[in-house]
C-alpha cells in the first residue's frame, strides 16, 4: 500500500486535535451548514458513501371498495410504484487560516473553520435545492412523482388584486397540501414577503388577520427563507418531499510549508435534491 505525503496531511489533526483531522472537519462543516439555513434545517439529510441514491414511492394507490353484504368483489386497480435517482452537484468551500490565529491560545480553530465553510456552504445548498425545485414546477404534475404543484396568484408582482384575492389565494395553497402532511406544513417565504403579509391591509385601512400570533392563520408556522424570490412561496412539509443527499467527494489541508504563513481547509461534497412525495409541497407564483 501507496502512503504519500498528502495523505499524512488529510490525517494529521491541526493542533494535534483528532476533531481537526481533514475528513472530520469536512463532515463537521457539511453538517453544520444544514444547521445555519432555516431551508436546510426544515429538509431531511442523507449522508451517502457513493454518489447514487433512489427513492422508491407509491405512484398509484389500489382502489378501496365498500361492500354490501352479499355483493359480488369486484376487480380493483392494484397498486404501482415508481422511483426517482439523484443527480449530484459538487458544491465546495475553502477556509484559509494564518499561522497568527493558529498560534492565539484563544482561537477556537474548530468552531471558527466550522462557522466559515459552513456559512458558504449552507446558502450554496439552499440555492442548489431550490433551483432544482423551480425546474419541477408544474401546472398538471405528471405521474413520476418528481414534480411540484405550480399555482398562480392570478396577478402579475402581486400575491393578488386586492385583500380577498390573496386571502383566497393563500387558502387555496394550504388545501392543496393532502392531510397527513398537515401537522409539520409551513409557509416558506422570504423577509420581504412576511413582512408585506404581516402588515396586509385592506383598501379601507383595517388589518387582515392572515398571521395571528405569529402563525398563519393561527395554526401553520412560517419559515424565512432568504435565497427565495420575492414573486415565489411554498407551502408544506419539505422533509417529506424531499431529501438533501450529500457525499464528500473530498478535502484538502495545506500545511504552513506548502503555502508560508498559512493553513487552507478546502471542503467539496456532492449534493442531490432527491424527491420522496411532492404532494407534500406546493408553490405559488406571482403571475397570471
């Protein structure tokens, strides 16, 4: 068995720490980026081993029939089932130390290297994932079981033509969501947007009740979610139509000899947004 020098580097814990070490640190990071994104923080992460991962679901149900006493059983659809594969994004960060903030007996070399990569990692997986959401739109979701339900506010730049219109609106993305799913839905939207439905008013000047203690319609928590748009809400349980699938493709430590004066911690992993039910999620657009 090959050892080289950079593989002595990958192990070697910075500070002699074993937390340090190049591969814990780069789980370290991947897994606190999911913890500084309140998107991230409302999906379900799988950590795989190899870039593949599939998710098996119930495409059609089998028919349920309430008989009389004495009828004939009928013949009924029986159920199918499809499966959705990942499509892996390399998304990657890199955190450069100087031997000075080594040196300080008061740096926390692990929290601050966690914070930083972890900071750039989590808005470029929260971008990833709803990008890769915007190309599963659709009016008629298909049967694949990959696409999300797209609804229209019926105006354009605007959640609807006047208070009722929006009320309406809001309403009917909530119905939308089947009710199992009911319990651990939300509203995801940026700040921009909570603060316009927080502050609706009608064209007479008197308060909407849309968020009533902090909650919409006084049951449904909302999420801020700063990489969405202004003209894009959702709402739903993200955990169970999707999972974030991530695989460390690799990670690199550079001495203080290779680059003078100076410690680089460079963290990649591949990301996939897998579809498990987006019945559970809906969108709504601002548009005609």
């Amino acid at each position: 068995m090959n050892f080289s020098i950079n593989d002595y580097y990958k192990q070697k814990a910075l500070n002699f720490d074993n937390v340090l070490t190049a591969p814990n640190l780069a789980d370290q990071i991947t897994k606190t980026a999911f913890n500084n994104s309140n998107l991230l923080m409302n999906m379900s992460s799988v950590s795989v081993e190899q870039p593949q991962y599939s998710k098996t679901f119930v495409a059609s149900y089998p028919d349920v029939i309430t008989l009389m006493e004495g009828q004939v059983i009928p013949t009924t659809q029986v159920a199918s089932y499809s499966t959705t594969v990942s499509d892996f994004t390399k998304i990657g960060s890199s955190v450069e130390l100087t031997n000075e903030a080594l040196k300080y007996s008061k740096f926390d070399l692990q929290a601050h290297s966690m914070e930083l990569g972890s900071i750039v990692q989590a808005d470029n997986i929260a971008n990833y994932v709803l990008t890769d959401m915007k190309t599963r739109e659709a009016a008629v979701p298909d049967s694949t079981g990959e696409q999300i339900l797209q609804l229209k506010s019926g105006a354009t730049n605007s959640w609807g033509s006047d208070t009722g219109d929006i009320w309406a609106n809001i309403s009917n993305l909530i119905k939308t969501i089947p009710d199992m799913y009911d319990s651990n839905s939300k509203l995801y939207m940026n700040k921009n947007n909570a603060l316009y439905f927080m502050s609706l008013t009608t064209a007479s000047y008197e308060a909407v009740a849309l968020f009533q203690n902090g909650l919409l319609m006084g049951k449904w928590a909302f999420v801020i979610v700063e990489q969405l748009p202004d003209e894009t809400i959702y709402f739903g349980d993200m955990s169970s139509a999707f999972d974030v699938v991530y695989v460390h493709d690799g990670w690199q430590t550079v001495d203080s000899q290779t680059k003078p004066d100076c410690v680089n911690i460079t963290n990649t992993a591949s990301y996939a947004n897998v579809a498990k039910d987006t019945k559970a999620i809906t969108v709504l657009i601002q548009s005609v």
